[in-house]
C-alpha cells in the first residue's frame, strides 16, 4: 500500500506499507530498488499475492511466484540454494523473509547470475590487506 503523506506540501512524500495481502503493483518500486541496488535480477512476492520478476530495470512479471519464494514465506527463513524448477532452475538463489511483528509477509530474492561471486562478496570485502 503506498500512502501519500503531507498534502498540499510542495514536495512529494510517500509511505510505503507492505502487507500480506500487498499486490505486485504495490511491491515492484521496493523490488526494483534494490535490482538497482545489486544489479542482479529480483524477485518478490507477498504471503497472500503473487508478485514482480524484475530484469534489466524492469518489471517483465506481475503475476510471479517461484519454489524458493514459496519455500521462505513457508519456514520463514534465509534460504541460498540452487532451485531445481522455474525460470532461475540451476542458478544461485538467495531469498530472505519480510517480517513484521513476527510474521512473514514477504519474500525478496536475488537471482546470482555469477553464480556465487555475488554471495561471496561480504566475505571478500573482509580480506583487507594488511598495511
């Protein structure tokens, strides 16, 4: 849900709610923030709603939901892992849970099209050298 906030102000403010019950119109700006972000596609979708595919700084699907999304609105947890059906079937996945209050009411993921260099960075950030 996306609220205008300040009305009659000269500048444009916005509150962006997300529920369970969110549509894919109301998740793809935070979706398409963060594929800018990270430069890798992404996917998100809501408890009760399907949800966006986001690549090449577009939203190609409205109407997405895929096993891994499901998998963490389920368990409610991290999951990385390479699915074996869909669109991303044999590429690294992360998808991390959306809660509030306790309960998860979405799912964001990240396709690692470099299959693993992109999960590997923090770690890699880590080996400063030694001056």
């Amino acid at each position: 849900m996306v609220k205008k906030l300040l009305k009659g102000c000269k500048f444009n403010i916005y509150l962006v709610v997300i529920t369970a019950d969110s549509t894919a119109e109301e998740i793809a700006p935070i979706a398409l923030a963060i594929h800018e972000l990270c430069g890798l596609p992404v996917t998100m979708r809501t408890k009760n709603k399907k949800g966006v595919r986001v690549e090449n700084h577009q939203v190609i699907d409205y109407n997405y939901t895929g096993p891994v999304l499901e998998e963490v609105l389920e368990k409610g947890v991290v999951i990385r892992k390479i699915p074996d059906s869909g669109p991303y079937k044999g590429i690294p996945v992360v998808v991390v849970p959306v809660k509030i209050k306790g309960e998860t009411v979405a799912a964001i993921g990240i396709i690692d099209e470099t299959y693993g260099i992109f999960s590997e960075a923090p770690m890699i950030g880590r080996r400063r050298p030694k001056l």
